[in-house]
C-alpha cells in the first residue's frame, strides 16, 4: 500500500512538474514574442526620436549659418578687416546723383575713350556704357534718372577669371562688409551662378560669379529705388 502511495504521489508530482514547465516553457515563448513585438511596435519610435534630434541639429545648423561666415574665418586668417556698417554711397569715385556730365569728366580724366551714351527719348533715364575703362574691368555701365546717378554695372575683366568665387567675395567684403543673402541660381544652360547680396544704408549691392571665373557687380542708390517705386505705384492709381 504504501509503495503504491508512493507510485500514486510521485506520479502526481512528476504531472504537477510537467505542467509547470509546459507553463514555464509556454509564457517564455509568449513574453518572447510580446517582447518582439513592442521592440518592432517601438522602434520606429525609437529611431524617430533618434532622427529628430539629428534632423533639429542640422535645421539649427542651418539657422546659424550667416552668409559670408565661412569666408569670414578665412578673413580671420588673413587679417582681413570687415566692416560692420559700410557706408556705400556709389562705387569708386562715382557717387549717387551725379549729373551725366560730371560722369563724363571723370571719365575722361581717367583715360576712357570709348564711352557710348543711351538716351530715350520718351524717359527721363540715360544710361551711359564706359567699354575697357581699365585692365580689370572690361565695361562699366552708369544709369540715371532725371539725371541722377542711381545705378552702377561693372563687368570684371579676364584679369580676375582664376579667382575663385569665395576670394573675390572676400574683397568686396573688406568694403561693403557681411552679406545679408547668399544663393545660387541654375542658367539656361545648366551652370551655377553664385550670389551674394548687401543691403547698406545708401546702396543695395549683388555680386555675381559665373563659372568661367567672370565676376560682376551691380549697385542701386535705396533713395532712387524708393522714388522709382513711390511713381510705379502712383501710375498704377492712375490706371485703375
């Protein structure tokens, strides 16, 4: 009897063990394979809040570029001062609102012989085109409106064509200081042209490279731009 008791409660004991490793083994699989899924469920969670902090950093990078920064650190190797606030009232000798004639002069003064002078009839502006004015500039275009100088074209000559864009940006920032804007624009032919662009008190300024290493500039007077505007938009009130 009691070597049957035995039998009966080991047999009773080696059951109870067997159902509980089959539980064991059955919630390890089910833990497994939760686990799984909520590592799968959260993962792209997981490289979200991963790529969020990468993609905020190089939208904050962005933000904190300024234009001209990486020629500035180049400035600063080279010692090179920027001004902060340039005062640009024109571009060389020639200032905003000289007459037609006090350009003429001085370009005679300066040894420009071929000059030809636009003037349409119907318009109060006349344009005036100084071609090789000197070795680094192949033409210079002066513009005015009733006779006052607003506007100022300089196309630079081979003199300059191994330059690279970034140099020849960093000599005009000696002058005109940091640009406010830098781009690049596609062509009809698919080169790049680069822009940088200054906003002074006096002068809205915009530097173009093109890649064949020509460069040129182009000013405006803010007070003639302004008139030009104000008289746009009161012929405009007048049409409609």
């Amino acid at each position: 009897m009691n070597d049957k008791i035995k039998l009966i409660v080991l047999g009773l004991g080696g059951f109870v063990i067997g159902l509980g490793l089959m539980i064991g083994i059955f919630w390890m699989v089910l833990s497994r394979g939760g686990k799984a899924a909520a590592e799968q469920t959260a993962q792209p969670g997981g490289q979200t809040q991963q790529t969020m902090p990468a993609q905020q950093s190089v939208e904050a990078m962005k933000e904190r570029r300024v234009p001209g920064g990486e020629v500035l650190a180049f400035a600063d190797v080279l010692g090179e001062n920027i001004p902060l606030e340039p005062t640009v009232s024109g571009f060389s000798w020639a200032t905003w609102g000289m007459t037609l004639q006090q350009v003429l002069e001085h370009l005679g003064q300066e040894g420009a012989t071929d000059t030809v002078i636009y003037q349409p009839a119907t318009t109060e502006f006349i344009s005036v085109v100084a071609l090789n004015p000197d070795p680094k500039r192949f033409k210079i275009e002066y513009r005015f409106y009733n006779n006052a100088l607003f506007h100022i074209e300089i196309f630079y000559s081979d003199f300059y064509k191994n330059n690279a864009f970034n140099a020849f940006l960093l000599s005009k920032m000696s002058e005109y200081g940091r640009p406010y804007e830098q781009f690049a624009t596609v062509d009809d032919m698919g080169d790049v042209i680069l822009h940088a662009k200054w906003d002074t008190e006096e002068s809205l300024i915009e530097l173009v490279g093109r890649p064949d290493g020509h460069f040129s500039l182009f000013l405006d007077s803010q007070v003639v731009l302004i008139q030009l505007e104000e008289a746009r938009k009161a012929e405009e009130r007048l049409t409609y």
